[in-house]
C-alpha cells in the first residue's frame, strides 16, 4: 500500500470514528429526552379528573400518562360503599399497570394517593422507575392513614381530624366520609367550586386498613417527595422532613396550597418531568 493511500485510509477512518462518537452522543442525548410514562394517582375524595391539566401540559410534551380513578369516586362514584378498602385502591393501581403492560413508569402519589402507590410499589417493583410523594404520605408497615396521621401531627390535631373522618362516617349511616372542603385546604379561589362539586364522599375504611408491605420496594432508587409549603396544619411538612438526606430521596417543596395539580398545574408538570 502506497504512503499516501494510507494517509488517506488513515483519515477516513478517525473521521468514521469521530461520526460514530457524534452519533453515540447524540444517541444518549436524544435516550435523555425519551417519553417518560406517568400514572399518576389522586388523593381522597377526588378522581383522575383533578389531574386535568398536569395531563395535558405532559402530553403535550410527548409524555404518556395514565390517571387512573379509584373504585367509587370521580366517575365511579356508583361504585361507591363502605365495604371498599385501601387494598381495593391499591388493586386498582395494580390493574391498570398491568392491563396497559407498563414498565419504567413514574408514580404519584397525591396526598392518601401515597399510602396507595406505597403499596402498588412493593408489589410491582420491577415496573417502576420513580416514586413521587405529592404532599402525600409515605407509610411504613402496618401503617394506615389515621395512624399516619397520629405520627405526623400533634395529639389534638390529629384527633380532631381522625374524629371528624369517624363522625362524618357514622352521620351519614354509610360509613362514608363526606369530601372536606376545598377552601380548606386552601385550594386557589377560582377553582374551588369545581374541586367541591367534583369531590365525592369515600369510604371511611379506606382511611383505617394497614398496607402491608414486604420491603420489594427497596429496590427502587429514585424517589422524590414535593412538599406544598401553603397551608397547616399540614401533616406532609412531618413525612419531607423524615425522608429529606436519606439515601435515593430527593425533597423539593411549591408555593401554593394542598392540591398542587390544581394550584399550579404547569408548574407540577415542569417539576415532574424534571425530577424524574
């Protein structure tokens, strides 16, 4: 082979190299902007339906995302009855990652939406790729609500709230749990006439049953909790305090009001994409 023949090879090939180097980088930067895929979960009381506009501002973006109600409220609401539990929320979850044949998904959790996805967690772990809390609570085993409750604010506050679920739940001699009011928990003022006429009661069992947990959960490293820093008594400034500096936690916090999918739609969907 002639000198300059091999010159020449020489160059074609660091120049072949040097695109596949491009294209490689290229490759992993266009793998970081992949769709990601969301189920995300609402919190008492509500449905799929106050994740409205979070869905659309994600979709928009190439996202996929699921908002799944949970048996007898929002538009299940007919399905309503004091026999539901958290396992049947859990199971709801559960059913709708399978049945779409889901993996690497981004879960959230709103408020009690946390005590379910803690629960969807341990038994599809393989399936998921992050866990968000939404100013949700983050249980341990054998942990129910109440008893979330009880941990994460004083005796008084908790009691109240745990007394007014029960007594809610006996005066309507259904064991169901009439929707607190939006304005409580200081949803912005021009949406809380939609929030309290799509609210609907829920069954008080639902805030009583244990999840049980077998610790599979473990094995996902990515887990965020979004703390909303405008209103109390809150009991989620308690669970962004116990998880902030542990190992695969990540806190961050949003100006506003309980309902954060509500309050700051845009914003959440932003958080969302760039947490995960």
């Amino acid at each position: 082979m002639h000198r300059r023949q091999f010159i020449g090879n020489a160059v074609t090939g660091i120049a072949a190299a040097g695109s596949v180097l491009v294209s490689s980088e290229g490759a992993t930067s266009a793998e970081a902007r992949l769709p990601l895929t969301f189920v995300l979960v609402h919190g008492a009381w509500h449905g799929g339906w106050c994740y409205r506009d979070v869905a659309a501002e994600l979709r928009a973006k190439g996202h996929t995302v699921f908002t799944p109600t949970l048996t007898g409220l929002g538009e299940r609401s007919h399905l309503n009855g004091q026999n539901i539990t958290l396992e049947t929320h859990i199971r709801d979850v559960c059913g709708v990652i399978e049945a779409e044949e889901l993996s690497n998904v981004v879960l959230c959790g709103h408020s009690y939406g946390g005590m379910v996805i803690t629960g969807v967690a341990d038994r599809m772990s393989s399936r998921i790729r992050t866990m968000v809390y939404l100013d949700a609570f983050v249980p341990e085993h054998e942990q129910s609500l109440n008893k979330c409750l009880e941990l994460a604010l004083s005796p008084g506050n908790s009691k109240a709230f745990i007394e007014g679920f029960r007594g809610s739940a006996i005066k309507s001699n259904s064991g169901l749990m009439a929707p607190q009011p939006a304005e409580g928990f200081k949803v912005v003022a021009d949406k809380r006439a939609w929030v309290d006429r799509r609210c609907v009661s829920q069954a008080l069992a639902t805030f009583e049953t244990p999840v049980l947990l077998t610790g599979a959960a473990s094995s996902i490293k990515e887990r965020v909790f979004i703390l909303a820093e405008g209103w109390d008594p809150s009991p989620f400034r308690y669970y962004a305090a116990k998880v902030a500096g542990l190992p695969d936690w990540r806190v961050t916090k949003m100006p506003c009001g309980h309902d954060l999918m509500v309050d700051m739609p845009l914003e959440l969907a932003r958080e969302l994409v760039n947490l995960s």
